[in-house]
C-alpha cells in the first residue's frame, strides 16, 4: 500500500512526523508537506510564482522519502500527485494537526483543504488533529489502531475521515 502523508503545520511539525511513522504500519510512506506553517489556508493553490520543492534528507522517520513545498497543503498534494509519486497512492494522511479541526473550522482548515484536494482527485483521505499544545501522548497511543479501523470500514467516494485526538488529562 503506498500513501501520501501531509499537514499545514510545515514538514518540521512533530506531528506530520509521528503520522509518518504510524503510517509505515500498513505501507510505504511519502511525505510531501509545505516548507512553513500555512494554517488557515483551506484549499488555496499557488497561482502566481514559482514553487520550490526540496528533498528533505534529515526527516525524522528515515524509511520515508520526505520532500518540501514553498506552497500550501493543497499545493503539496498537487506536486505529490503530478510530479513526484510514480503511482497514485492508496491514501492520503493529513496532519497531526496542532489545534482541533472541528465544526466550521473545518471550511478554514489546511490539514482538511489537503484532505479534500485529495478526495477531489479520487483518493481517499483521512485528517488528524490534536489539541493545541498537546504532547500527542494520546495520538501516539491511538493513531496506528484508529488508522488500521478506519481503513477496513471503508470510505465512500467524496468523503473524509476527520480524526480529532483528545488532549490528556
């Protein structure tokens, strides 16, 4: 199984790192996510200008190629997509997000704008967020089980799974 890995966060986020590695349990991992934070940016595309992207040689988890975006998350899939994945991925994995991603703030969102830029293109995706500042000690604990349910429910054409992980307490 080969799936993209993402975020608004910025590819120095520790949570895009943890994804990464919980995401090697079911597959090979690509990491294409935006040079600096573009939170807030919902489905912006870059339109005007160029758009650098770098391989990021000291990711954190190894065993995934990581390369970075002077762009925005929905930007990232679109480089993912056409220019740097040999094959289409069998998913794309947004986050972990730092701040919740629920209600109306899902409209606003980057980590779900890449999310839905993904389903727009037919593959399906999964978006996750954790409370603001958090340790991720409750992502960490839950990420691989969540992932590996959500995978065997299914998705159906056009939609998101919107993950959003408790902060300890």
């Amino acid at each position: 199984m080969k799936i993209l890995i993402t975020n608004d966060d910025s590819i120095y986020a520790p949570g895009i790192a943890m994804l990464a590695k919980a995401a090697l349990e079911f597959g090979e991992v690509t990491v294409v996510a935006p040079a600096q934070q573009c939170s807030a940016m919902s489905q912006r595309l870059t339109i005007h200008g160029p758009m650098k992207v770098e391989k990021v040689e000291d990711f954190p988890v190894p065993e995934a190629a990581a390369y970075k975006v002077a762009g925005t998350p929905a930007d990232c899939v679109k480089v993912a997509l056409n220019y740097i994945l040999k094959e289409e991925p069998d998913f794309v994995f947004s986050g972990i997000n730092d701040g919740y991603n629920v209600g109306y703030d899902i409209s606003y969102s980057g980590t779900l704008g890449a999310a839905f830029e993904a389903v727009k293109n037919g593959i399906p995706a999964m978006a996750f967020s954790a409370a603001k500042n958090d340790w991720l000690d409750t992502a960490e604990s839950f990420l691989v089980p969540i992932i590996r349910e959500l995978m065997e429910a299914g998705q159906e054409p056009g939609t998101v799974w919107n993950v959003n992980f408790p902060a300890r307490v």
